[in-house]
C-alpha cells in the first residue's frame, strides 16, 4: 500500500513545498567556458571566476525540481540584475527549475541566492587565478574551508567535469547558515584536476 502511494505521489505535478536545506552551487566559470560554453556565451566573454549555478533546495534524501507554482516568473529586470553574480538566462533556468520549489517569489529567490552569495567569502587565491593549474579536488574545499572559518568540512563538496575541477558545492540551513551536506549530497571529487585559469 505505501509503495502504491508513493509511485502515485511521484507520478503528480510536484508542487513548492517544505524542504530541509539549500545547497549554494558555485560554478568555476572557466571549466563551464571550456566544456560547455564558448566565446559567443556572455558568461565567457567577462572576467568570471565563480559565479551562481544556483540555489537549491535539498531534502535530508533527494531534492524537489520543476516544481508547480502560483508565484510569478522573473522580470527581465530581475534577471538582470544578478548579472554580477550569475548569467541572466541561468537565472532564469534556476529559478524555473529550482527557485519553483522553495515557496519564495521569483525576486524572493533571488534575494535569498544573493544573501548566500555575500555570506561566502571566495578564496582570493582561487578567484585571481590567471593559469591553468593542476591541484587536488581537496586543496580547493580547504581554501574553502580556510576563507570561511564557519563551514565544516562535511558542508562543502568540490565537483570535477572531464578532469576539470567543476563546482564547490556548500550546504546551509533554510536560514543560510553552514550546516553539514546529507550523504547523498556528499560527492567530493577525489583526484587531481585542471583549474583552467580566468
């Protein structure tokens, strides 16, 4: 009886709801420039270090996405205006796929994406790297760790793509603060990889 419940209530339109924590998901702009982007991208034509894939929300298992909303989209000028953060059609793209899913308004989301981002302080060293470097996955959670002595170490993940480090990955409450990842969120790359420099 539960298992037919639960193939029904996945079968429906999932709808904003109650979650348990946000993952902010901080890109390194020149692997995505290298993998997936190009120089026609807006986001590789600019001087980009890290920047907002997104805020998402997480369940202690699993997480919701392209949930069902009464809230409004973003404005154009909504968008636009996290361009120092992130690029204005991912905003969108986040918002659409994840921002639908915490409850909050379209700006609402993008406040709360925003008070995370400030809340981080970027390893300088990382942010003015200008060569390509080979380095651990490790090195980079631990200037990480190092830059924001309030994280802990099971609260930030490092992800790689094509041999490339990828995205930091820090997990915080509902109200933003550092709090450890759940074990389905912990997937730490554990080799050595390229930072493209900036």
């Amino acid at each position: 009886m539960r298992l037919a419940l639960l193939l029904i209530l996945l079968a429906l339109p999932a709808r904003a709801q109650a979650f348990d924590y946000y993952i902010l998901a901080l890109s390194w702009s020149p692997t995505w420039c290298q993998t997936d982007g190009g120089p026609h991208e807006p986001q590789c034509r600019q001087d980009f270090g890290f920047i907002v894939h997104g805020l998402w929300p997480q369940y202690e298992e699993g997480w919701p996405e392209w949930c069902e909303t009464d809230a409004r989209g973003p404005s154009h000028a909504d968008r636009a205006a996290m361009a120092d953060i992130t690029d204005p059609d991912l905003a969108l793209h986040e918002w659409r796929k994840h921002g639908t899913c915490t409850g909050l308004s379209a700006s609402g989301y993008y406040a709360q994406t925003r008070k995370a981002w400030n809340s981080v302080t970027l390893p300088p060293a990382l942010q003015s790297l200008r060569h390509d470097r080979r380095l651990p996955a490790s090195e980079v959670e631990e200037a990480f760790l190092s830059a924001n002595p309030q994280m802990v170490a099971d609260g930030v993940t490092v992800t790689c793509d094509a041999g490339r480090i990828d995205e930091v990955r820090i997990c915080m409450t509902r109200d933003l603060a550092p709090r450890t990842c759940a074990p389905d969120a912990r997937r730490d790359c554990t080799r050595t990889a390229v930072m493209p420099g900036r």
